[in-house]
C-alpha cells in the first residue's frame, strides 16, 4: 500500500473510506459544515422610549395623551367633620368611564394647616395605580388679598419629581379671577378664566380654558354641585377637567394642577364659613 513521507505530526483531520476492496481502500476528507461557524458579535440596538409613550412624555402621564376629560373627586374625611381642625387633602382622579387612574395625597403639616387654613402653601403628590409618582404639585406660600397684585399665586409642576414641566400664575384682575397656563420655559401657553362670582348655590361653577386672547374656549375646569348634604357639611368638592385631545400632554398636566389651585383658592373654606 503506498503512502506519503511526513514530517512531524498529522493533522487531526476526520475522513471517511469509500469502498472495501483491500488496497483500494479511498480515503477523503470529510464534509465541513459551514451553518456551524462563529455568530458575529452582538451589536446593542439604540434605546427607543417605553411601548406606548410618545417622545417626550414624562413617565406616567402615557395615559393623558388619550384623555380629553377627568374627574376629581375629593375624599370626605369625618375627622375633619368632627373636629373641624384643617386634615390632608386627598382626591381621586379618573376617566370619563369612572376609572381610576390617579390617586393625589397632600403632604403638609398640621400646624400650618391650621394656621393658614385654605391659604397654606402645599405639596400634592400623584401616584398612578402602580404606586408610582408621576406629579408633583407645589404651591409657595402667598397673599390671597386681591389688595397686593405684585404677592399673586403661583403653582409648579414637576414630573418625575424634581422635573418642573409647567407653571400656572395667578393674574391680578378686579373682578375676574384669571390664571395663565405657562410649559417649563415659563411661556405663556393658555389662560384661564373664572366667573365674576363664585356662588356655588345648586350650580356648577366653571373656569374656561381659552387661547391666550381669551378668543377661544378651548377647555374648562368646572366645580360640580355635590349636593345640599356635601355642600353644607363638607368642604370635599368635586370637579370635571376638559382640553383637547391633542393637547401638549405636559400643558394636560399644568391644568390639572391648575384644578388643585383653583379649589384650595375658592372651595375650601369651611361651609359655616359661608
């Protein structure tokens, strides 16, 4: 049988024989399987925003970018009732279908609540149905005389937390109360505008929402009739809040905060106040 002289070790290459007749026995290499070679190296795609989160929205306010109503309802509380001493707000937001979607918690001090009463700077909270915080409303402590135009209120909105997205400023009127609706650069954006009297007598009560020309209604936040036994023994209140659909999802959460504003300004005096 004839062979080939090598020098040093023979590869380790696998073969297979082709025919059994001795001395012709026919050796060839065996066949390479090409699919079985190295991957090439994994490239990480570019980070694209949470499924269902237009660019640009913070975390959370996802769900307002469908919404052009909610609903604020405020939580009787009966130790307030009982003892008539200022206790922490709390409200629950929803859907024009009645479903949550926000829970809002006051965050203050006793003390100050009872020594500021309705005029007391605040911090609001809102948590969406994860337990996560999505805004935060913060109102400083102000004149509530219409007497001292250059001490008007003011309310920031954060979202996440520490982020501000948007303001709304009280604007001295004689007769109106007038608010404007700024984004996080603190231009003007929309205005709002309240009814010369803010009787709350078996009627509801509405600030419009308009273009800053006042030309426009573009949305409200109306204060609803709750009813003699709410309305006279509470000061809970409950409020609708309309704008547009395709509005800036941060201006929909500046009129939100907006709502809070507006309550703690006008409907939260006790009702023997009234």
């Amino acid at each position: 049988m004839a062979y080939q002289e090598t020098t040093g070790p023979l590869p380790q290459v696998p073969v297979y024989y082709i025919g059994m007749h001795p001395g012709h026995n026919l050796v060839c290499p065996a066949p390479v399987n090409h699919e079985a070679a190295a991957p090439p190296p994994y490239t990480q795609p570019p980070t694209l925003p949470t499924p269902g989160r237009p660019v640009g929205c913070p975390p959370g306010l996802e769900y307002l970018t469908h919404l052009d109503q909610l609903l604020v309802h405020q939580s009787v509380n009966l130790a307030e009732i009982i003892t008539g001493w200022e206790i922490n707000n709390a409200y629950t937001i929803k859907n024009s279908l009645g479903q949550q979607i926000f829970v809002a918690t006051e965050d203050n001090d006793i003390f100050i609540m009872q020594a500021c009463g309705p005029a007391r700077p605040f911090t609001i909270r809102l948590h969406d149905n994860t337990g996560q915080e999505v805004l935060t409303l913060t109102r400083p402590l102000r004149c509530t005389l219409c007497c001292y135009p250059c001490c008007l209120q003011e309310l920031e909105v954060q979202s996440p937390p520490g982020n501000p997205i948007g303001y709304v400023e009280q604007n001295w009127h004689p007769v109106f109360p007038k608010f404007t609706v700024l984004n996080e650069m603190r231009n003007p954006q929309l205005k709002i505008k309240g009814p010369c009297c803010n009787c709350r007598c078996i009627s509801d009560v509405i600030f419009e929402v308009t273009s800053l020309d006042e030309s426009t209604v573009v949305g409200q936040i109306s204060k609803q009739w709750g009813g003699f036994m709410q309305e006279g023994f509470t000061d809970a209140d409950n409020f609708g809040i309309s704008f547009p659909m395709d509005l800036d999802v941060k201006i929909k959460a500046v009129i939100v905060g907006a709502c809070f504003l507006i309550d703690f300004m006008f409907f939260e005096d006790k009702p023997q106040h009234n």
